[in-house]
C-alpha cells in the first residue's frame, strides 16, 4: 500500500505539474492524492476514507489507478509532457471555444457579496499590466528565433525544415551538451518501448479488473448483508433484556405513525401549491407574450452577429489545428504557404500557415468585439433603468 500511495503522488504530482521529494511525509502523499483525485472527479467514498498512514487499501489504490488509465489518458499524457523536444514549437489552437454563458443563473450579490469597484479596477489594471508584459517578451522571443531560422536557413539536412531550432544551434556552439540530449532521447525511446509494450497486454490487464471489481462488490454485498444480521439480532435481544424495551418501543411506533402522517399532509400541499403555481403560471403566460417577443428578437439579433463572425469559416473540420506545432521557417512566395508543421495534437494536421491561423484569429477576434460591444449595450441599458429608479441620484453613464 506504501508504494502505491507513493506510485499516485509521484503520477498526480507530474500531471499537475508540481514538486515532490522522496522525503515527503506518508501524511503529505495520502493527502495530496485524496484531494487530486477527488478534484479530478474520483468521487469514491471508500478511498476517502482510508487511513492517512497509508497502510491499508491497496485495491483501493488499484482501482484509483486503473481509473486514471481509464478516465484521464495517463500513460499519454505522461509521454507528451515528458517528451524530448528539439525543435521549436509553439501552442496553436484555432478551434471554437465552447464556454457556458455565465449570465444565465447567475445570483445577484447580497449585501455581504458587494466588492469595492476600485478593487476590481485595480485588479483588472494589474491584470492588463502583466499581460502586456508577457506580450512584449513573447514577441521578443519570436524575434530571436526568426533571427536563428533565417541565419541557419540551409544548413539543416532535413529540407523540409531548412534551418536548426535553438536545441540544435545551441549543440553546434555546445558540442559537450550532447551527451545529455543522448540520454535523454534514450530515456524516451525506452519509454517509448514500454508504453508499445503496455498496448500489447493491456486487454489482459482490463479483464484482470473486472475480476477485481467483481470480488469487491460481492464482498460489498456480503458486508451489507452481514450488518443488516447484527442488526436484526440486537433489537430482539434489547427487548427481552431490558424492562423499558417495551415502551420504547411503543413510543417508536407511534413516532413512526405520526410521521408517516405528516409525510401525507405534506404531500396533500405540494400538490396543492404546484396546482396555484401552474395557475399563476398561465395567467402570467398571456402577459409575457410581448416580452418573450422583444427577447426573442434580440436573441434573433445576436444570432445573426454571430453568424457574419461565422460566414468566412469555411475551413473544414481537419483543418482545425489544436496543440504543439513545430516552427518552421518559409519564403512568401506563393509555391509555398506552409509555416506550422509537426503537429504532436491528436488532431494532428500536415502543414498550416501561420497567415491563415492569424486571419481564423482575427475573424474570431472581430466576432467577440462585436458581442462585447453588445454586451456593454445592454449593461448601459440595464444601469439607465436602475438610476430612474433612484430619487436624487444624477447618473453619468461612464
């Protein structure tokens, strides 16, 4: 159980991409996998439930990690993280976002919720500050490596790259680093040869687990039925031994009653109150007839901004690029429109060219300012109807 627990921190450590040291505590390890795996939705109740000490619960621990397997894709992820990049690549991601409309039941803030606006501006001039700063090394960094393709181009013996990446140039200057690439792309070749080897007798893993899980539910069962015994044999010998049994009893019959009673009346009036809703819901359907009108025109009208965003999209759905691309430098000229190639994505994609990425972005991007613009709007309509409610207040819309 020990090296299990130890096997899980070291793995969830990797994938969140934190710290860890062998001489972390057995408290620490079993801690930090309980919380992971719950965050990363492993919701059992009986790991949680296991010892902080470690030393029990190895099928537990079993089952967690053939979950991860399973769920999450762990011996891949591993393997891309891990992997030994030497060419210059750059995160590419020209797919839809699909992100939940945050507006719809969203709670207005109470009294205690309400946060200073000056705060908010600080954070959001703070924020701003730091992505400007993160913009401008990033453009420094494409600077530099422009300069590297350019100076190098024709010297790689690989013509569809043409030029060394910064791993290669800095072994040309470097020749004693490599050593340590050697051995790191050896490391990688073995896990390489592992994971081929895992794909082989995987099927015979999978049905091992089903054994497992098998003999732990039935165990499950066994247990159950074994309490639901202890139970029924105490309550008899309660009442032979104890004078008051008897009249305990009585008064759990009657509470027994009293509540089955209550569970009726409380039936008879949700049926009462869902009948009086469903009338005020009708009565109320013939006065909103006009505003789901006016809504639906809006709606109608956001639709149609989102579909001029859309018009120019005709790109088919393999010419989504999304992950790691490798940067590789080419001429203008027409013959040769490729500037991306590489892709370790599963979606992976021969070529793309980086004009072609940025026109898909900036579609996107024109797109979005036209829903914040609608957005601010709408926030300007709903604050003018807030201020003429308001006796003596002058607002200034900003």
């Amino acid at each position: 159980s020990l090296d299990f627990w130890r096997l899980l921190y070291v793995l969830l450590k990797q994938i969140h991409g934190g710290r860890w040291t062998e001489s972390d505590a057995i408290g620490t390890q079993v801690r930090f996998v309980k919380s992971a795996l719950w965050y990363l939705g492993y919701g059992r109740p009986q790991l949680q439930r296991l010892p902080a000490d470690g030393s029990v619960g190895s099928r537990e621990l079993l089952l967690a990690f053939s979950w991860l397997l399973h769920s999450l894709g762990l011996l891949e992820q591993l393997l891309a993280r891990n992997r030994v990049k030497t060419g210059d690549e750059t995160s590419v991601c020209t797919c839809e976002d699909e992100l939940p409309n945050s507006q719809e039941g969203a709670s207005e803030a109470g009294p205690e919720d309400r946060v200073d606006v000056r705060y908010l501006q600080w954070l959001n001039g703070r924020l701003r500050l730091q992505w400007c700063s993160l913009h401008a090394q990033h453009q420094e960094q494409c600077k530099l490596l422009h300069k590297i393709h350019l100076f190098t181009s024709g010297s790689h013996m690989d013509q569809n790259l043409g030029h060394f990446s910064v791993t290669e140039t800095d072994l040309i200057r470097q020749p004693e680093n490599y050593k340590q690439l050697l051995q790191l792309l050896e490391s990688e070749t073995m896990q390489l040869e592992a994971f081929l080897e895992w794909k082989q007798l995987e099927p015979v893993y999978w049905q091992w687990m089903e054994t497992v899980l098998d003999n732990m539910a039935e165990e499950g069962n066994m247990y159950e039925s074994q309490d639901d015994h202890v139970e029924k044999r105490r309550l008899p010998e309660v009442t032979s031994c104890c004078p008051w049994a008897d009249r305990l009893t009585g008064q759990m019959d009657r509470l027994s009653r009293d509540l089955m009673a209550l569970q009726e009346q409380l039936h008879q009036l949700i049926a009462q109150r869902k009948a009086a809703w469903w009338e005020k819901v009708a009565a109320k359907e013939e006065l909103q007839k006009e505003r789901f009108s006016a809504t639906a025109r809006k709606i109608q009208e956001s639709v149609e901004l989102k579909l001029k965003g859309l018009a120019s999209l005709h790109a088919p759905k393999e010419r989504k690029v999304h992950g790691s691309c490798r940067l590789v430098l080419r001429n203008k000229h027409p013959a040769s429109k490729t500037g991306f190639g590489g892709s370790v994505s599963k979606e992976a994609v021969v070529a793309v060219s980086a004009a072609e990425v940025i026109g898909e972005l900036q579609v996107r991007e024109a797109s979005l300012q036209r829903e914040l613009q609608q957005l601010r709007e709408e926030c300007c309509h709903r604050l003018g109807e807030i201020a003429e409610g308001l006796e003596g207040v002058i607002f200034i819309s900003p």
